[in-house]
C-alpha cells in the first residue's frame, strides 16, 4: 500500500513517517510513503498517482486540508481512499464527516494513536477485496464489495447499485444481510447500504455518494442514527 503524509510542520511528517514504516517493518506489510508540506502539489501528485492512505493536515498553507478533502471525493471522485485527518485542534470533526474521512488524529502524533488506526486500515482492506458472488441464469459472477454502494428489492429481484452501473439477480434481501461485511447496513425493507458510501443522512433518509436518496423505514431509524453516529465516533474516537 501507499501511504501519503501531507502536513506544514516537517517534525510531525518525520514522526509520523518513522511511524508508519515501523509499523510496516514490526507487521510485515508493504507500505511505501510520500511526504508534502501543502495541498497543491499534494493534489498534482494524487491526480498521476494511485494512492491508498491520506494523513492530511487540517490547517495547511493555501488549499487547506478541507478543501483538499473535498476535490478528492468530488472532483476526483475518489471513495475508496482512506482520509485521515490530522490536527492540533479538535472542533473539526462534523466539519469534515461530507468528505468521509475514515478517521481524525490529533496532535501529538503518538504510536498508540497511529497503530489502531493503520490495523483498521488494513482489517478493512482486506474485507474490501472480498467479493459478492450471486447466480444468474445458470453463471456465477463476482462483485468487489468496495466497488457496490447499495442492494435494492424489488418484488424477487435484487439490484445491486455501483458506481457505474446496476446488475440484477433473483434473491431475497433478508439471506444476503447475513452474508455481507458488516458495514453494509439494513435501513429498509428494499434498502441495504453499503456505510462507506453514505454521504448524507437524516433521521428518514439517507443521500449515497451518487446522489440516490433512499428512505430509512420507522422501524430500523433508531438503529441506523445509532449505527452511522458509532460510525462516525469511531473515525474520530482520538478526538
């Protein structure tokens, strides 16, 4: 994996480098780093570069990290990378829920707080190059996980709802909640969503990544506010 380390204060992108390649040296994984001091050239870099981890500092000269954030998901359309935010302060964290960051490190930057999150990191990747098999008509096909923002039920057919398109298959909602990873979640009798691609919700909808609006039913809202703001807690339980 790649990891990209973009903060204005060189002492915490050294520290924070040391860190991750400790981390990599004492887990045996691959992770190769990149360090910038500041959001432009970062983005140049991220535009020709595949990329997958961003810690990126909150308070950055020119384009600050918020901005940056916001390109990435919007204009790149960039999901799967994982964002995660560092700052002195700590009144960002609902500020930056729109850009989906997958968690927010304040400083110092402190093995105990880096370790978790790079552990999570990996644990997620990993069921993220797991793949959905489903039948139809007598073949076997297989989806990534990552690459589905939603199952919709319609009478016998299922849709599965990406990012570039729709497949359908005949199936019942209620066998396949119990074979997905456990950030897709039941927010409908039609509806199970995948959490990573919520970009919006209230207490009676949720807003995907590609603008599809789908109800939350009275029965499951107190579960899926409880589940998205767990969610949520857990990106920044550093705070």
């Amino acid at each position: 994996m790649k990891a990209i380390i973009c903060d204005d204060e060189k002492s915490t992108c050294s520290d924070l480098e040391d860190l991750l390649l400790k981390y990599a040296k004492e887990k045996k994984v691959s992770l190769n780093t990149e360090v910038f001091y500041s959001g432009d050239p970062l983005l140049d870099y991220l535009k020709r570069e595949k990329t997958d981890i961003l810690f990126l500092d909150i308070e950055l000269p020119g384009m600050n990290g918020v901005s940056v954030g916001k390109y990435i998901r919007e204009i790149m359309e960039d999901d799967n990378l994982f964002l995660v935010y560092i700052s002195s302060k700590e009144h960002y964290a609902l500020q930056l829920f729109q850009n989906q960051p997958f968690d927010f490190l304040v400083k110092p930057i402190e093995q105990e707080k880096v370790y978790p999150v790079l552990d999570h990191i990996y644990r997620i990747a990993g069921k993220n190059n797991r793949s959905f098999v489903y039948q139809n008509h007598n073949d076997s096909f297989r989806i990534a996980y990552n690459d589905i923002l939603y199952f919709q039920s319609e009478g016998r057919k299922i849709n599965i709802v990406m990012k570039d398109g729709i497949e359908t298959f005949y199936g019942k909602l209620s066998a396949m909640e119990e074979k997905v990873p456990e950030f897709f979640l039941r927010i409908h009798k039609s509806y199970l969503v995948n959490q990573n691609y919520v970009k919006e919700f209230t207490y009676e909808w949720v807003k995907m990544i590609n603008g599809d609006i789908l109800n939350i039913s009275k029965a499951n809202r107190a579960k899926v506010r409880r589940k998205i703001l767990e969610s949520a807690a857990d990106e920044f339980r550093n705070i």
